[in-house]
C-alpha cells in the first residue's frame, strides 16, 4: 500500500521534471528578454545534454561496479558498439554514397527510416512517425548488439578477479577500437572516417513548414530516454535480481552458499550493464552527431569512473547529481580559467590555455582522498524521504 | 553521517548559485536581439589548443591574433566596430567540440573561424548550423566538412586535392614506381589521404604499399625497416606534427635513404626542426611558402619575436607556418563577409560569405557551391637539412579532370 | 635477413624499456595489490624533466637529477594520493591513481602547453651504431644490457637485504608482517622509491630511442608494462622482465610483418587480446605464485 503511493509520487516527480525540461528549452520563445543562459543556443543545453547521456552511462556503470562489486572498465567499448550501430542503421541510404565516400559506398544500402519510411511515408506525421520509430528501434538495437558482444566476453572475462577483470575488459575495449578503425571494414564502419548524417537530438525539434522551430525538444528527449533507462535500472536493483547482486558483492562465498548462481547473475549484470551502455552510446552518438571509434578511448571510460566514484560506488542518484555536476564544471563553469583575465591592469596568475583541466583534476583528487565515500555514499536521494520526512519518524518509533 | 548531509546541501548551495551567477553575469550583458552588441563585432576561433593538434591550432590562431592587431576593426555602414576574437578550446577531440561550439554561439559571435583538425569541425559543425552561425574552416581539408552542411566554408585545399598533387609530384619528380604509405590508425586525416593518393597513384600505374600505426605509438623503426625491405621508391606519411617528429628522427638515425612526402600538416617548423643536420630528403605540400608575400613575412615575424608567448605558440622560433598564413587570410575573408553583408548579423554573414572573393597572401579565394575555396594549385617545399629552413619547390597541381 | 635483425633489434630494445617499467608495476602490485595508473604518466613527467633540466645544466648533473627528482615524485604521490586510503577499499585506491595519472598530464599539458617536446641528445647513448648492416642507436643495444644488470642487482636486494626481506614478507601478507613489528610505511616508500628510479632510468632510454614527448606519452607504454607484468605472474620481478621482452618483440614482429596482410595496426590489440589469454588460462601468469582466497 506504502509502496505504491511512493511510486505513484516517484512518478509524478519525474514527470513533472521531465515537464520542466520542456518548458526550460522553450521558455525563450514564450517569454521573449530572458537572459542568454535560457536561450536555445546557450551552453546549459549542450551541458543538459551531454549529462542525461553520460548520467545513463554512469548509472549503467555503477550497476555492475557498485550493485554487483565487478570491476569493468570495459564501457567504452560498449558505447562504441552502441554508437556504431545506431549509425550504420540510421544513415539514410541516399545519403550513404556520400558519408562512405572513401569506401564506395556502405555494404547496407538501406536503413531502419527508409524502411520505416517506405510505410508510415517520409514527410510530415508519417516521416515524423517512421523517425521516432526507427530511433526507437535502433537504439534498442544499439543495447542489444552491446549486450550479445558482453554475453560473449562474459564467458572467459567473468571468470576474473577484480583488478584482472578490470584490466581485461580495458583490453577488449582498446581491441574493439582497433576493429572498428580497420580500413579493410570500411564498407561497414567507415574506417577511419566518422559515420554522419543520422538523426540526431535536434531532429526531435517541432518545425513549421518552413524550418521553423515551433516546439524545441531537442533536450527533453535525451532526457526522456535516459529517464527511462535509469528507471529500469532503479526497479532492477529493487527486485529480487538486484538483491542477489548487491550480495555478490559483498561476499560472494556467502552468497554461493545462499544458492545464488554467482556466474549467471554476474553475467547478468554484465549483459544489462553493458545493455544500457550500448544505448548511451546510441545517444552519445545523437549528442556529438557522429560516431567515430577515436572518440570511446579508455579516457572516457576513466571519466566515467571518476562520475561514478564522485557521485557514490552504490548509489543511483548519486551517479546522476554527480554526472550534473562533472559535466557543468568541466565543460561549462570552470571554462573561464582558460581564458586569460585581467583585473584593472593585474594580470591573473596561472590563467591560460590548459589551467582548467589543472584545476579540475585537483578537485577530482580532493574529492577521491577525502570524500572516498563520495557525495551521496550508498545511499539515495529518496523523494519519500523528502516528503514525508516526520511519517517515516513515526514509523521508526513504533 | 551528518557532515555528510551537511556537504551535500552546501554544494547543492554552491551549485544553485553558480548557475545563478552564470545567469546573472551573462544577463547583464545588453541582450540585443542582433549578433552585435555595441561597437564591437565578435568572431569566434573555434581551434584546438589542448590535446594531439594543439601544435597546429595554436599557430592557426596566431595568424588570426596577428591579423587581429593588424587591422582591429572594421567599418560597416559607416560606422567602426571593433572586432573580437573570442577563443574557444575544443580540445583536438570530438567529444569536447559540440560544448565548444555552443560556447561561441552563446557568446554571441558573428562568425566563426576554424578548425585545425576536420574531425573536431565535422562535430562542431552542426552546432553552427542549429545556430544559424556560419563557420569558415581554416586548414580542415576533409571532404566531410562543408558537404552536408550549409554553414561551413572553408578557404583551404581538399584531402583529394593533396593527395593528387603529391602522387603526381612522386612520379614527376622521383619516377617512383612503388610508394609506401603510413598512417595512423583511425585518424580520418591521415586516412583519407592515403587512399586518394593509391587511387592516384595506381592509376598512373604505380604500386602503393598501405600501412597503419595504432595511436601512441612511438617505434617507428619496423614500419620504416619494412618501407625499405619491400623496396619503396618514396615514402608518403600524412599524419599528425608529433607522429611526424617521431618517424623523421627515426628515419634519420636509421639511414634510411628514400625521400619522405608529407601533406600539410609536415609543414611545421617541429617536423623541420627533426630533420635538421641529417641527410633526410623530405617534401611537403601546403598552402603557403614563406616568401610568398614579403609584407606578411615581415610584419609576423615581428609579431611573433616581439611577444613571447607568440613565440612559444610558434614553437620557439619564427619559422612561418602555413597555417599561419592561413589563419591571417581567415581573418580577412571574414572582415571582407562583414562588410559584404553590411552588418553584424550572423544571418546577413552566412549569406554574405559565398559571393565574397579576396586575394590573400596564400593566393586568392573564392567559394563554390559546397562552400569550398576553388583552389587548383599547391605549394610544394623541401626540407633544407643543412640550414634548417623550408626551401620552395615548385608549384604544383592536381592532375587534369 | 637485415630487415629480421632490424626488426629484432627494435623488439628487444621496446622490450627493455617496457621492462624496467614492468617492474614499478609489479613491485607496488604486489605489496599494495594496486594497479598503480599512475606509473606510465611518472614516466612521461621524468622525460619532460630531463627535457627541462638538461636545457640549463650539463647532461652529467642532469641525469642523476631527473632520477633524484622522480624517486621524489614518486615518493611524494604515495605518501599523498595511496597512504591516506590505506583502510579504504580497494577501488578508491585504484581510483585516486587514476585520478593523479589524470593530474600530471593536465598538468603537463599546462606546462608544455601540449606541443610535442624534443628529447635531447644524450652523447654515446643517442650515436648510431652499424649492427650487421642495420643501422641503428647506441641505446638500443645499451638497454638490454642495462636491465639485465639492475635487474640482477634488484634480485640481490630483495633477497639479501633486510628491506629486501621485509618487501618479501609485506608482499606474502600484509598484517601479519605488520603485526611482526615491520615498518609497513617505510617499505611501501621504498617500493614506489625503486619503482620511480627505474622508471626515470626508462623513460632516459626510452626517450632517447624515441624522442619526442607529449602529455600521453606514458599512456600506452605504461599500460603495456602492466600488461608484460600480469604476464609474467605479477609481483615476480623476473617474470615481468621476461614479459617485457616478449610483449616487446611481438609488437615489433607485427608491425614488421608484409604490409599486405594488413594486421599491423593489431599490434596493441594483440598485447590485450594475449593478455585475456593469459588472465583464462593461467591467472597467475607465467611465474606468479597461485593465489589462495582465505575465506
């Protein structure tokens, strides 16, 4: 009873969240003179963007590193293989001669929208309909082929103890990179070349006939779709699954002895982790409006723990404050260090090219050594605590 | 469990009020509806100065600075504005350039010059076009760049271009019959124009042998070793300034014997610096010899030891990049759109630019319907090893379409 | 047959070099169980100091110097970034390492302002040497030479000295020779103090053999000696040398193998994919000890 009165309320939060991104992304052409941060063009929304992606990816990460105690660092990788697939499926086929020049063309001449088009049609409602539909199926498909790679890797690499677990799927990451580079497959990756010319976030925006953006919703839908996902994850934790993976991780003999399957849960885990991982990096891919294997370095990964990390091994919604917070400071707040300043005709010490990534790595060092628990620990911002702070008191008293 | 709970609030505090701040900051700015505010017009340099082609774009901006100081502001309608070079850092990577990208648009720039690098434009890119804002690429020479997007220009040669003029050059100067091809892997650059140049160079009836290195790598000997066991009568490396440095001083010491040819990107005084006092024999293409205008040569050189950390940016010497030159024609394409549009307006610029023509110091440059500088000639130079300076070659072009 | 020695050559001095990085990584896994990340990134920073202190002294005062300024270096990330986290899990170990590997190359990106620097030329050591019609560098036949001594002249310290035996025994068990009165603190220092000389030791051959500097440059040699160390059977000294060599000599095989087969950009992959290899079939790697879970 309790239960899904707290459920209907974490819905309603969440809705009225996503509701206020809508609103946000389009209160300047409601309310015209607002300050630049809340026109469409201003840096909040690329950070906005970039964070409901990487939030999804970090919050896939601390499933298997912080629920199931697996040291990966194979998520590049995945996000990679998500990436990739989300583009090759998505480019059109008129426009593949083009984005394959190099190669003559793509192995695949079609895609998911020429499909899809070829039934809903391509312009107005029907074009708008086979989009969304094809981007739904595609990232679907992009989680699907970074569940099935980690199925395959899972059956040697799970076998491993953290720190060689750690290192193998570092491995397999940096080897992945290295097929999807190779000229001899470019007919199908692109080579070296970046696979472009997809639908991208931007091509969620409402227009008019003539281009005109009338409903912007550029941000929400990333937003919507990590939404989702994170969803997902949260009631997996809860359920019995995720019950059986939190004692894995915290001692995995005991756990045996419980009668719980340590391989297949890990290789759940596993598959799922990198299931949502796949999917980011679908989105990843929308956000950056390429898809490039240069891109999924182990340095993404690193970033991606250091998320996690700051945010709380253990804890969802600390993943997700942490990835708002990482994502603004390094891409958007701190950027001004860069730049050199002067006040009056004092030159500011230090500031220039670099500094801020000087700066960052310094705050990142002080959380790790004195917050190691970082910001929120294992626990979660829960939004009945929130609420009905002085009813869970009573509770405790009787 | 307190401090804890404590902590969180204050950043959550501190959190709220940086963004209050930001806002604040920004929103004091006269927030007019056009793209110029006052007496100043902005352009934005979209370049890298972190990361792999940090070396490159630093010089590119150079150009651009010098060209800045040169000739400050520019006159529309009567009236003169001051021009700005607003810098935004998209960290040779792809991932940081849409943040990048959008922080120049949110300065309120008119335009916006660069890259050095086609990757970071290519991301960048559609930032520009969501904006409205036309971008005029400096030396990104991939074919990807302007195709598929309206915004982006560029006032540099094509990879196809390149590699076409290298390959004849190959056969017209050395008779080479059997090329070597080295780049790196997954770099689109080095890639693309190693497969221009077999296309090339097959057809004139060459044989060309690819090979690729993985990113870091640092051992050049085995790839040079085997250029030379399978009997290469050039070797062609378009890859980035470090790598370049690395495989010269390696050739060096390996006594290597069979001429080098590089693309644009060899042209720098690092990868000169590497052959120096050694018997390497090296040619590049680029956009711009030294000596090409007298004016300009003198007057950055001036620029660049008369400021130190110009000089740093050049790499601790005044040897005149092309990119350089090229950044200082950028400039000045983009002052000749502003007064073509007669305003600062972005919209005016991005329509403005494609009827702009202007004679700069790499030669001229015109647009055409791509958004591609039309360009049929490049500049071909060598590494003098005993002085250490560019010596120019010949001019060179493309093979007839 | 040229080309075979020229290839050979290469591989043995790549493999020297990753060796006398191997064994930072070995040494500190196996008293700590931390993959130290930031190993690789010492190593750049010891080569940008060789850069910045042979500009102003002569190269014999500056060469002890780059090796004296690292151990300090070294000496100053343990007592700073690992000592405060010795009760914390694991992972946050691991992760402050991450996080210092990501410090020094913002840093060294500031510093350099990330253009590619130029090693010097380090008299003898950089001339260049015909070897059975190959030419090539002094230090590539130097190096080898060079690990197998301080090698030999680490196995005698380890196993004769009476920090030698107390490495040993923290290694085997780190209460239990904490409770037997051993200076736990002062034996991690000593570790990381032996692994950042041989690392300075390597980056002065590694970067006179390759001579160009940029903020990543410790990436992927680091990670590659980590790679030669699990190989070996981490914590056994001669077992990452042998790795070394061996991952050192492959790499150079691929590269060098005809251009038409195309697989010489593999020559990273191969190091990971031998590495998974190795982790399936023989966890403990070649040398390493099997490790027995207490429960």
């Amino acid at each position: 009873m309790k239960q899904k009165k707290i459920n209907l309320r974490a819905l309603a939060a969440i809705a009225v969240m996503l509701l206020i991104i809508i609103l946000l992304e389009n209160i300047s052409s409601i309310i015209p003179g607002l300050p630049q941060v809340f026109w469409p063009t201003s840096p909040l929304f690329t950070v906005l963007k970039k964070a409901a992606v990487y939030s999804l990816v970090a919050v896939s990460m601390n499933l298997l590193n912080g629920f199931t105690g697996l040291f990966s660092l194979g998520q590049a990788g995945f996000m990679l293989l998500g990436a990739y697939t989300y583009a090759i499926l998505m480019v059109p086929a008129a426009s593949k001669e083009q984005v394959y020049y190099l190669f003559g063309g793509c192995a695949f001449n079609s895609s998911i929208i020429d499909i899809l088009g070829g039934i809903f049609g391509t312009t107005g409602v029907g074009g708008a309909i086979s989009m969304i539909i094809g981007c739904i199926i595609a990232i679907i498909l992009a989680g699907c082929v970074a569940g099935f790679f980690a199925y395959l890797i899972g059956f040697p690499v799970l076998r491993l103890k953290s720190d060689y677990l750690a290192i193998a799927t570092l491995g397999f990451a940096e080897i992945l990179r290295a097929i999807f580079q190779w000229q001899k497959l470019g007919k199908i990756t692109n080579g070296a070349n970046m696979i472009k010319g997809f639908p991208t976030f931007s091509s969620f925006n409402i227009t008019d006939g003539a281009g005109h953006e009338i409903v912007r919703l550029s941000t929400f839908v990333p937003f919507l779709i990590s939404t989702v996902c994170i969803v997902i994850i949260v009631l997996l934790i809860n359920s019995s699954y995720g019950r059986a993976f939190k004692s894995i991780r915290d001692d995995e003999v005991a756990a045996e002895a419980m009668g719980i399957n340590l391989f297949s849960h890990k290789m759940l885990s596993f598959v799922i982790s990198s299931f949502f991982a796949g999917v980011g990096g679908a989105l990843f891919a929308m956000y950056v409006a390429n898809a490039q294997a240069k891109a999924f370095t182990s340095v993404m990964t690193y970033e991606i723990l250091l998320i996690v990390v700051i945010g709380g091994i253990g804890s969802v919604s600390g993943s997700v404050l942490a990835t708002f917070l990482y994502v603004a400071c390094s891409e958007w707040w701190l950027r001004f260090l860069d730049s050199e300043l002067y006040i009056g005709s004092f030159k500011v010490p230090f500031l220039r090219n670099g500094f801020r990534m000087v700066v960052f790595s310094i705050v990142i060092m002080v959380i790790v050594l004195f917050f190691s628990q970082g910001i929120m620990g294992e626990k979660e911002i829960s939004l009945a605590a929130l609420f009905d702070r002085s009813s869970r008191k009573k509770e405790r008293k009787e | 469990m307190r401090v804890r709970k404590v902590l969180a609030t204050v950043m959550a505090g501190i959190m709220t009020f940086s963004l209050c701040a930001c806002s604040s900051s920004t929103g004091s700015a006269p927030a007019s509806s056009g793209s110029s505010s006052g007496d100043t017009i902005k352009i934005g340099v979209f370049e890298p100065s972190t990361g792999d082609s940090a070396s490159g774009g630093k010089k590119e901006i150079l150009g651009m600075q010098y060209a800045n100081s040169e000739t400050p502001t520019v006159e529309v309608g009567g009236k003169t504005y001051n021009v700005e070079l607003v810098m935004a850092d998209n960290g040779s990577s792809a991932d940081k350039a849409p943040s990048a990208a959008s922080e120049l648009v949110g300065k309120d720039v008119s335009l916006v010059l660069g890259s050095y690098g086609s990757g970071v434009s290519m991301a960048g890119g559609p930032k520009f076009e969501e904006a409205g804002l036309a971008a005029i690429g400096v030396t990104c020479t991939n074919p990807n760049v302007t195709a598929g997007n309206d915004y982006y220009f560029r006032i540099c040669f094509l990879d196809n271009f390149q590699a076409d003029v290298l390959a004849n050059f190959a056969i017209d100067k050395f008779s080479a019959k059997k090329a070597y091809c080295l780049g790196e892997n997954g770099n689109e650059y080095d890639q693309g124009l190693v497969v221009f140049f077999k296309q090339v160079f097959e057809a004139a009836g060459g044989e060309v042998i690819t090979d690729s290195f993985p990113t870091n790598n640092s051992d050049f000997t085995s790839y040079l070793n085997k250029a030379k066991s399978e009997g290469a009568d050039v070797i062609f490396t378009p890859v980035s300034i470090a790598y370049a440095k690395q495989i010269m001083e390696q050739a060096a010491s390996l006594d290597i014997g069979i001429p080098f040819l590089g693309s644009d990107t060899l042209d720098d005084n690092m990868v000169l610096e590497a052959t120096k006092g050694t018997n390497l024999q090296l040619y590049v293409s680029t956009f711009y010899q030294e000596g090409g205008s007298e004016e300009f040569d003198k007057g950055i050189k001036e620029y660049i030891n008369g400021n130190s950390s110009a000089l740093t940016a050049n790499g601790g010497n005044d040897t005149i990049s092309a990119v350089t030159a090229m950044g200082y024609d950028a400039y000045y394409v983009a002052l000749e759109a502003i007064k073509a549009a007669g305003s600062g307006d972005k919209a005016a610029i991005k329509s403005a630019i494609s009827g702009v023509k202007y004679d700069g110091v790499s030669g001229s440059i015109a647009f055409d319907e791509v958004g591609d500088a039309v360009r049929d000639t490049a500049y071909i130079k060598t590494a003098d090893t005993a002085t250490g300076t560019w010596e120019f070659e010949k001019v060179q072009t493309g093979s007839a379409k | 047959m040229e080309y075979v020695i020229s290839i050979l050559l290469s591989g043995i001095s790549v493999g020297g070099q990753y060796a006398l990085i191997a064994i930072g990584y070995t040494l500190v896994y196996g008293i700590l169980r931390l993959i130290n990340f930031a190993h690789g990134d010492v190593f750049m920073v010891a080569g940008l100091l060789g850069i910045y202190f042979t500009a102003t002294l002569p190269i014999g005062g500056s060469l002890p110097l780059v090796i004296l300024v690292t151990v300090l270096l070294g000496f100053t990330i343990e007592r700073a970034a690992y000592k405060p986290l010795r009760n914390a899990p694991r992972m946050s170990v691991m992760i402050s390492a991450i996080g210092v590997s990501y410090l020094l190359q913002n840093t060294a990106t500031y510093v350099t302002g990330g253009q590619p620097m130029t090693y010097p030329t380090i008299p003898f050591l950089s001339d260049t040497v015909n070897v059975a019609g190959t030419q090539t560098k002094w230090v590539v036949i130097i190096t080898p030479i060079l690990v197998l001594v301080l090698v030999f002249a680490l196995t005698q310290l380890i196993n004769r000295t009476k920090i030698g035996m107390a490495m040993r025994a923290v290694s085997k068990d780190f209460e239990t020779s904490r409770l037997m009165g051993i200076k736990i603190n002062s034996v991690i220092s000593v570790t990381f103090i032996i692994g950042s000389a041989l690392a300075a030791v390597g980056s002065i051959l590694f970067f006179t053999n390759y001579p160009a500097i940029t903020p990543t440059a410790g990436a992927m040699p680091g990670l590659k000696a980590f790679v030669a160390a699990v190989f070996g059977g981490i914590g056994s000294i001669p077992g990452a040398v042998i790795g070394a060599f061996l991952i050192g000599i492959c790499e150079t095989i691929i590269k060098g193998l005809p251009s038409a087969w195309d697989v010489s950009v593999f020559s990273d992959a191969f190091t990971f994919a031998l590495l998974i290899i190795i982790l399936v079939f023989k966890p403990q790697g070649l040398f390493g000890e099997a490790a027995t879970d207490k429960v």
